[in-house]
C-alpha cells in the first residue's frame, strides 16, 4: 500500500525546475572552488589531504589533477542544468562529488553533504523530461508527470536537515550565545571601522544580539520546513527563509547552501503553483493520461528501500548517544549529523616522535608536513591528530625508522578555558581507529565549556 502511495503520479514541475538551479549551482561551485583559489590551497598546495579514514587510496590524486576533475563537475552541471545527456552527467557528478567529499577533512562542510546527497538522488530521479535536451533528442520521453516519490524524498531529507540541525543547537554554546558572540565579533569590528558609533558596535558585541540570534536560529530550523509546507504560513515562512538565507550569506560566507537551500524550498509549495509560475504553458496534470514512464513492478521493494534510507538518515546524528563522552569535545557522532555552525575550538597541540631505538625524542615541526590551513585544523580535530601520528609512523619507516608518536593537546571551545584534551602518555601511532566506538586517549571532557566575556573596545 506504501508503495502505491509513493507513485502516484503528479506534476513534473518541481523536479525541472530544481534541475535547472541545481545543475547551475553545482557549476558555478565547481569552477568558483577553481577561480578562488579552493582547489589550489585543498587540493594542490598539500602533500597529503586528510581524507574520510578509509578514503587514503584517494591520495594519488592530490596534486593539479583536482585542477581537472572540478572543471568536470563544472561542465556535469552545465548538461544536468540543460537535461543534456542527463542519466550519464548525474551518474558522473555524484561519482565525482563523492569522490571529492570523501578526499579531505579540512574544509568538512554539512553543506558539501547535503549536496553529495541530493546528487545521487538526482540520478534516479527522472528530471529530463521536459525543458531539456534529452527531449529534443528523444521526444518519446517528454512527460508532464512523475511520481509524487521524487517531491517526498526531497521534503523528508529537508525536515530531517533542518529539525537535527535545530536539536544540535541545544548544546552548550550556542542558546547562550558564546559561539555567536565570536562569530559576529568580525561584524562588530566593521561597524566599529566603518559606522563608527559605539552603541551600534557594542550591541553587536553584546550577548544579547548573540542570544537574539540564537534563538532566532533555533526557531527557524524547528519550523521553517512545515511552516513553508503549511497554506497558510506559506508565504511568510518562505521570505524569512530568503532573508534568514541572504543574512547568513551576507555574514557568514558559507558558498552557495543559502541559494542551494532556497533552491530546495520549490518543493515545498503546491505543484500546480510552481508550474503556473515557471512554465505557464505547460498543460496542467490529468489523471490518467497515457504518457511515457519507467514501469515499477517491485514497489513495495523500492518503498523498504525508501524508509531504510531515511531510517539510516535518522540513526546518523543520534549514534553520538551510544558512543561515552560529549560529541562536543570528542567530536564522535559529529560529522554527517547537521552538527552546522555550532561551536568554534582553538587549542594548542604538540606533536612529539620517539625514536625507538635511540629512545630519542623530539618535537616535531609541522611546517615541514602540514599547509597553514592544515595546521590550523589539526589542533582542534582528533581524527586528523590520529591520521597525521599514523602519516608520521609511516613516512619515517620508510626512511627505515620506527618511532612512536605522542601529543600534548589543550582546548578550548567557544572561547572558553583551555582543558587538557589528550593523553600524552598513549603512543598514537601504536592505536587502531574505532569507527563506531570511542577513542581511548580522550581526556575526559570539562564540566563548564562557557567562554571567558569578550573585553570592550
């Protein structure tokens, strides 16, 4: 019976129009990770990335051959946005999206997921039916319908994005405005600069405008998906969105997730308005038309399908639970659970080698291995702590020395004070990974993460 329900047939509308601003958008990622220097300081400027573990294999890649694949996926894009080819583009996009997601840690992005994501759902989503040229070529697979599957699949992950990245935010720092109040600290010092009156600049500053924000936030991401999927909050709920959306933009600079994610709002709106709205001259859906599409015969295989995906998507951001210690401080359970924008850590962390047969130790220089940015991340990460020891062990057996490998490590989040973070006594190069258990060489975490007040101008 679920699977009955799944396909039933509606208009098409939404799907094309979500693969026009998709493809577009994936283009300009792509040949913008280029044109801004992305690619280079990621991807060519490294001797190594710090990939997804078990991604290492990729490594033969790094270097100016990144240059090349994302200049592929720009031009995947340009035929998905066009319907060109489009079953093989999407199929070589999500490859090669996956493919660079998995390559590197450093700029580890929710955003960059949901993306991956929604690119595999587009390969079997049929969106090349109409408006595309696919049909100009094959007119026999032009379609005003599809089944009301590929609209669900999309709202479901949205309320799913949405609602776990609302309940992140009940951790510590961000209700009481800690983390906001570092992140608005760049907005606080333009206005100082260009405004120039205090009042402005020290509410900016303020834990008030943090936690008014805070709040804001939370709301948003609790409600903005059935408020927009509800008639009659419909319309306001999508102009918070696209200010919410513009706002963070604007402040924050995080790429194209705020259009990505307005993108993805069409398909919380009726599909009779987005075809009178984008395609005025599209015939309307008629039940029982004869038109062109795939035959199903295992739907209740593909409806089991369906709720294993988005029972897998829901266990994603709650597995922190069954691992000890706070997500955090540990940061197990972190990724892949829409933990986004919630904490900001500095700490000050040392890497020591221990020459086994000279029983000599020394500091290591992380100049000689790391880029800025990857020292800059592997402080606070860790996963990439116990990646570079085991990239440490490795390069010097290849130099024909065993060594053993310890770290000194103090954290802090959200501006708070600095706790000792990881048993310098445990030889991390002699540790095994625990993909979904807990790491033995954390210090247990703090009881207080609050941050120390900024000072005043």
């Amino acid at each position: 019976m679920f699977g009955n329900f799944l396909f039933q047939k509606i208009d098409n509308s939404q799907i094309i129009v979500f693969r026009i601003f998709f493809g577009l958008l994936m283009a300009v990622e792509s040949w913008g990770s280029i044109a801004t220097g992305w690619v280079k300081e990621t991807f060519v400027d490294p001797n190594f990335s710090f990939t997804f573990i078990g991604f290492e294999w990729t490594q033969f890649l790094i270097g100016e051959t990144m240059y090349y694949i994302y200049a592929f996926l720009g031009f995947m894009g340009i035929l998905i946005m066009l319907g060109a080819f489009y079953r093989i583009a999407t199929i070589l996009f999500a490859l090669g999206w996956s493919l660079v997601y998995f390559m590197q840690k450093e700029h580890y992005n929710n955003h960059y997921y949901l993306v991956m994501l929604i690119a595999w759902f587009m390969v079997f989503i049929p969106a090349n039916r109409y408006k595309a040229v696919d049909v100009w070529i094959w007119p026999k697979i032009r379609s005003n319908t599809t089944y009301l599957w590929t609209r669900l699949i999309f709202i479901i992950q949205l309320f799913i994005v949405y609602t776990f990245a609302a309940i992140a935010k009940l951790y510590p720092g961000w209700m009481n405005g800690d983390f906001l109040m570092i992140l608005y600290e760049r907005l606080a010092n333009w206005a100082h600069i260009n405004i120039a009156w205090d009042p402005l600049t020290e509410f900016l500053r303020s834990r008030e405008f943090a936690k008014t924000f805070a709040w804001l936030g939370f709301g948003f991401d609790l409600l903005i998906v059935p408020l927009l999927l509800w008639r009659k909050t419909r319309l306001i709920a999508f102009f918070a969105a696209l200010f919410f959306h513009i706002f963070n933009s604007v402040t924050l600079h995080i790429g194209i997730f705020p259009y990505f994610a307005l993108a993805l709002a069409v398909f919380c709106f009726p599909t009779d308005f987005i075809r009178k709205l984008f395609f005025p001259r599209k015939a309307s859906f008629l039940p029982g038309s004869s038109e062109f599409q795939p035959r199903y015969q295992n739907k209740n295989f593909f409806a089991f399908v369906f709720v294993l995906y988005f029972a897998w998507q829901i266990y994603l951001p709650l597995r922190h639970w069954q691992i000890p210690g706070d997500v955090l401080w540990t940061e197990e359970g972190h990724r892949l659970s829409w933990r986004m924008m919630l904490r900001t850590k500095s700490a000050s962390t040392q890497f020591y080698m221990l020459d086994k047969s000279t029983q000599e130790k020394q500091r290591v220089d992380l100049t000689q291995y790391l880029t800025p940015l990857q020292r800059n991340r592997i402080a606070t990460r860790p996963d990439m702590i116990w990646q570079f020891a085991q990239y440490l062990k490795k390069i010097e057996a290849s130099q024909g020395r065993e060594i053993e490998v310890y770290v000194e490590s103090r954290l802090s989040i959200n501006g708070g004070p600095y706790h000792e973070y990881i048993n310098s006594e445990i030889d991390l190069a002699d540790t095994k990974w625990k993909y979904f258990g807990h790491q033995e060489w954390f210090l247990p975490e703090p009881e207080d993460y609050s941050r120390i007040e900024a000072k005043r101008f």
